[in-house]
C-alpha cells in the first residue's frame, strides 16, 4: 500500500498578502492530494468560524484538533487530516512553565495494512524548550505496539542538523531537511518528516506551486510511503532501519 503524508504550518489561514483564506491553503492540500496531513497554527475566525471543518469536508477527511490555547478569535494549535479513519487518538502536552503551550497530537491511522501512528507537532522557539519536548515526544513513541511511525511538524530548527535534531536522528534515522520557510523564498528548514522503519519512505519533496509560495509563510512538505500487508508488517532484527527507538523500546 502506497499513501502519502504531509505536514503544513497554515499560520492561522493567513498568506504572505496578509489576507485570512482558509480555501486558499484547502487548494494547496488538493494539489498535494496526501491522505494524512499535520497541520499547525490552526485557527478558526471572524467569517470563517468552522474554516477547519470546512477544509476537512472539502478533503474528505476526517479532522482531529489538538488545540493549544485560546486566542481572540478562538482555539489555537494542531490539527491532523485524514482520508484514512482514526484509531485510538492521544493529545499530549509539551507546555513549559514560561512560554507558549506547545503540544502533539499522536493518532493511530486504520490503513488495513501494517500499524501506522502519526505524531504531529509545533515545537517551541528556544533550545532548551525543543530538546525537552523531544525528549518528552521520544518517550511516547517508545510506547506502544511495532508498526511504523511518522513524526511530522514545524521544529523551529533553524539550523541543520542542530539541537533538538540531533536526537530526533539519532532515534528515528536521519531525516531529510528540505528548505521551507519562508515560502516565496525559502532558506531554512523548519518542517520535517521522519519515518520509522525508514526504509518505508519512497520520497520526500516539498510542494511549491504559486498558490503554495502565498498560502501561508511555510510551504508543505510531503513523503510517500509504502506500508506492507498486515502479514507482512512485523519488523525484524535484520531491517536495516532498526535503531536507537526499537532497541530501546
């Protein structure tokens, strides 16, 4: 089974003209055309207040929010789309005293093939915040029955291969950093995809299109997966993508 994931900063439906236009980043997720997709900076507004659940029925997906906290117009944070049904669905806090809440939210995905569990997340902007948060989020992935994992989301990395980075390779294997942000220009890569067993990855691109260089400040960036049959699924100590998370485990 082939199927493809995606992770997208959204910052609250607003482009770089400045203009509120949640159809506008729907549009973007069309081209796509991925079955699972992180979303952060989630937020509904003004004339737009169910902008997510619109989205989500234009997809046809189904939604998981994971609010952080509350703002002017409403909840703020992640979300997870998916064609795919949920499975069991945890929201996990990464707050720290002293800065913006930050969370996760892990869901199971019922793909009829192997296990999948999607990670989604915004990390928080200092280095010690990040490290933290990914330690916490390592902890989780650690929890749980074999299958495959994806960790995807805005890591507010701004450098290669630093900080909190590091330890993310080092547990799930090295991820690739395509550039992302900011999005008619991009120089730095804030949003990452990993994938656990990592030979599941067929490729991993990001999207640029003229809609996706206004939508919202980030492009998207996408992975394509392909997951074996049920019978199939169970990891062995001879796939090369073991690692630090299932020795570990």
């Amino acid at each position: 089974m082939r199927m493809v994931v995606a992770s997208y900063n959204v910052h609250a439906f607003v482009g770089t003209d400045r203009r509120f236009d949640p159809k506008r980043v729907g549009a973007v997720l069309a081209e796509i055309g991925a079955d699972v997709v992180g979303l952060q900076e989630v937020q509904d507004r003004g004339a737009a207040p169910h902008a997510l659940d619109d989205l989500a029925e234009s997809l046809g997906a189904h939604v998981m929010r994971g609010p952080t906290f509350d703002r002017t117009h409403g909840a703020y944070g992640n979300a997870i789309l998916s064609r795919l049904p949920f499975g069991a669905v945890e929201r996990i806090d990464l707050s720290l005293p002293g800065r913006e809440p930050r969370g996760a939210i892990d869901a199971a995905i019922e793909t009829g093939a192997e296990p999948l569990r999607v990670l989604a997340t915004h990390l928080g902007v200092g280095s010690r915040e990040r490290r933290r948060q990914v330690r916490l989020l390592l902890q989780h992935l650690r929890l749980g029955p074999p299958g495959v994992r994806v960790l995807l989301g805005d890591m507010n990395e701004w450098v290669r291969g630093a900080g909190a980075l590091r330890a993310l390779h080092r547990a799930l294997g090295r991820a690739p950093g395509p550039r992302t942000f900011p999005s008619p220009l991009p120089i730095f890569s804030l949003d990452r995809i990993w994938v656990h067993p990592t030979v599941r990855v067929c490729r991993l691109w990001v999207h640029r299109s003229p809609l996706a260089a206004c939508a919202s400040d980030h492009l998207p960036v996408a992975a394509e997966l392909r997951l074996q049959p049920v019978a199939a699924s169970d990891l062995t100590p001879a796939d090369p993508a073991r690692n630090l998370l299932y020795q570990e485990a």
